[in-house]
C-alpha cells in the first residue's frame, strides 16, 4: 500500500521529521507584549518625525513675525487667508512625513534588524515571521506587510486599523489585518529558536 501525501495550503508536500516539528511549535505573541512592543517602536518613531519635521514650522514663525501683532492683522481677510493656506500646508506636510517616517522605520529596521523585528520587537522578544514556515520574512513581504498593511490602510484609514486592534485582542493567534494580508505571525522568540 502507497503511502499518500500530505500537503499544505500552497500545495507543498509536508515532510514529517523532527525538524518540522521543532520549526512549528511556537508560541504567538500577546496582545500585550504586541502593544509593549508598538509603545516602545512608536516612541522611536516620534522622536524622528519630531527631528525631521521641527523645521516645518519656521514658515508660520516667519509669517507671524512679518505681520507684527496689532488689531488690524486679525481682521484683516487677506492675511487671514495666507495663514489658513499655510496652516493646511504645515498639517499636509506634518501627515505625510508622519506617514513616510512611520513606515520607513517599520520597514527599514525588521529588514536591518532581521527575524522581523524591529526596535520595540526585540524589547519584547517577539517577531514577526512568515506563518506557512516559521522563517524570516522576505523584503518583498516585509514591504507589502508595512507600507499597504500598516502604512496605507491602518495609518491613513481609521476603520482597519480600529479592525486591526480588536483583530490582535480577540483573534486566538493575535494576528493582525496587515498580519492577515501579508501571511505573517507575531511570536515570542523565546520559545521559538531559528538559527
């Protein structure tokens, strides 16, 4: 009698030896230690946009400093408008820095890094990983998790990133909408040793 074969998802053949065995028991990562990890990254994260983004507010100190400060500014409509446009100008900019900052950091730093992790990861001894095999996760994969998972739809989008968070809490493997989309996992690196 033939023995029959045993395959994934993908269609891959499933080799039962101990090394699948070793590669597949792992832990998820919990919601708290995801959110530890999230504080500690978003610290990092602010910090940079804040360094890059400081000088953009010399345009209005220029602009209030050119107007002097006496009554006839404020009613002035002219001048109200040029404030108004350079205001929407300065939260525009500070939006898209905030946006590129944010996920350049969560791509750039799991991809210096490695073991998908980034600062506040390894703080929190979790990474993320590819979910059929438990290894490293490719750049391609890495990029589409952060800049279409993270990046466009859970920072510019209110919805899936509030979908995203109930996701992590009620989800049994925590996994994320970016998670989801880009076939990862977020497990605890302490239980999990590839080497």
């Amino acid at each position: 009698m033939e023995e029959k074969e045993i395959r994934d998802i993908v269609g891959n053949v499933i080799d039962f030896t101990e090394d699948l065995i070793e590669r597949v028991s792992f832990e998820t990562a919990s919601p708290l230690r995801r959110f530890l990890a999230y504080l500690v990254d978003l610290l990092f994260v602010v910090v940079i946009w804040y360094l890059a983004t400081r000088h953009l507010f010399k345009e209005i100190e220029l602009f209030v400093e050119s107007i002097g400060l006496n009554e006839s500014d404020f009613t002035d409509l002219e001048l109200f408008l040029q404030f108004r446009d350079l205001l929407w100008q300065l939260y525009l900019k500070i939006f898209l820095y905030w946006i590129f900052i944010k996920t350049a950091y969560f791509s750039l730093a799991p991809a210096l890094i490695g073991r998908g992790q980034t600062v506040g990861k390894m703080f929190a001894g979790i990474g993320a990983v590819n979910r059929s095999n438990l290894e490293e996760i490719s750049a391609s994969r890495l990029i589409f998790r952060e800049f279409v998972g993270k990046g466009l739809l859970e920072t510019m989008l209110i919805l899936p990133h509030i979908v995203s968070m109930f996701l992590v809490l009620f989800r049994k493997d925590s996994r994320s909408l970016h998670d989801l989309l880009a076939g990862t996992v977020v497990i605890k690196f302490d239980l999990h040793n590839d080497q």
